[in-house]
C-alpha cells in the first residue's frame, strides 16, 4: 500500500531563504508525481508535474526533483516570499489514483 | 473560463437531511474524482469515474453515491448526513489517468 510522507510539517521561514520541502514515498511504481499548493480555504493549484521518466520539473521559482528508485522528490523554492505562505502537498500516481501526502504548512514572514 | 467547477462552495445542513454536490469539468478529461479532506488536512480519495463508469470505490459509507451524467459530470449525493461528514469536499478530473490531475475549488460541507 502507497504511502508519502511529507518532510517538515511546518516550516517558518525569513522573506528571501532558499527553501526545500521533502517528500517520500514507499512505493517506486508510480506514474508521476505532482506538486500543489493549497492557500487557507481554498481549493489546490498545481505546480509541477513530473512524469516517473523525468528527473525535474522547474517553473520560475520552483524546481522539484524526482528519483523514484529510492522513493523521494524534493521541492525547492527560490528566494522565498510571503506569498508563498501556503500548505505545499505532495501527490503520486498509483495505477488508478492519487495519493497524497500529509502537507508541509510553509509559513514565510517579511 | 473555469475548468473544474463546484456547487455549492459553502453547504451547512442539519444531520439526518440528504445532500448533493455538483461537479462540472470543461477539460474534456475522460476520468473524474471525488476527494475527502479532513480535518487534519488529509486528503483522501473517495470515488473516480472514467466515461460514466464507476473505477474506485473507497470503502465509502452507502451513504454517500456518485452518480455521471456524461463524462463532463460527476455529482456526489449523501444520504442521512452524520456529524462525521463534515469536511470539504474536493472535485477532480485527469486524462488518461497518466497526466496531471485538475481539481476544484471545494465544497465545505457542514453538518449541524
């Protein structure tokens, strides 16, 4: 059975740190593996997307890493900002399905 | 514009009432999704459909039923809510179950 685990659960960081959220998975088969965002009360915005063939997914700020053999992607954040403060969830694609992690809450202050 | 859509955002109702939530997604995604999330923030899958069939089955309570129209819907109705059903409630779609997953922007539910 698939399970991810999110690596801290909270982080409370300066404004302009650079920043890397863990997660992890027990089960290499996967499909892809995506990174979201979700603000207080709101619903997920995806951030990357990346397919078990690839080895990163960057998008201005944000470069996140995958290495399926030992179970582990990595997001990182550049110069961080507080309107990065959100709750960071990890997913991965298992034959039919989503599994999400636990959640990193990212609190960056000015 | 919007690309999974949700209704209603907000739901409080009293225990025991049945309830539904419409999802409606202009993706053109084969395969929709109804996630739970809990109080701690968990977010856990529920249902999927791929063209009106039924895929994944959760071990939900018989309580709860999806039902698809057409392969652009996938509405969600509980019957006899309990206390423990309040959570938000979560939409998605995806093509070929490969891609990226779009969800919606949630339904609070609120049983009282």
């Amino acid at each position: 059975k698939q399970e991810v685990t999110q690596i801290p659960a909270a982080l409370s960081v300066p404004e302009g740190e650079n920043l890397v959220l863990n997660c992890s998975f027990t089960d290499s088969a996967i499909y892809n593996l995506q990174w979201f965002r979700q603000d207080p009360g709101k619903g997920l915005t995806s951030l990357l997307l990346i397919q078990s063939s690839q080895r990163e997914q960057t998008s201005g700020r944000l470069n996140a890493s995958l290495d399926k053999s030992s179970g582990r992607s990595t997001l990182y954040i550049a110069a961080s900002q507080p309107g990065d403060s959100a709750t960071y969830l990890c997913a991965v694609m298992n034959t039919d399905k989503l599994i999400f992690g636990t959640g990193t809450r990212l609190q960056v202050f000015p | 514009d919007t690309a999974v859509s949700q209704t209603p955002k907000y739901l409080v109702t009293q225990m025991g009432n049945d309830k539904s939530i419409k999802c409606e997604q202009n993706l053109g995604h084969d395969t929709m999704y109804w996630y739970k999330q809990d109080s701690k923030k968990f977010l856990k899958i529920m249902f999927s459909y791929n063209n009106k069939e039924l895929i994944i089955n959760e071990t939900v309570p018989n309580r709860f039923s999806p039902k698809s129209p057409d392969k652009a819907h996938l509405n969600l109705h509980i019957n006899s809510l309990e206390l423990g059903d309040s959570a938000v409630y979560f939409c998605a779609s995806s093509q070929v179950n490969r891609y990226g997953y779009t969800f919606g922007s949630g339904t609070r539910l609120t049983v009282v």
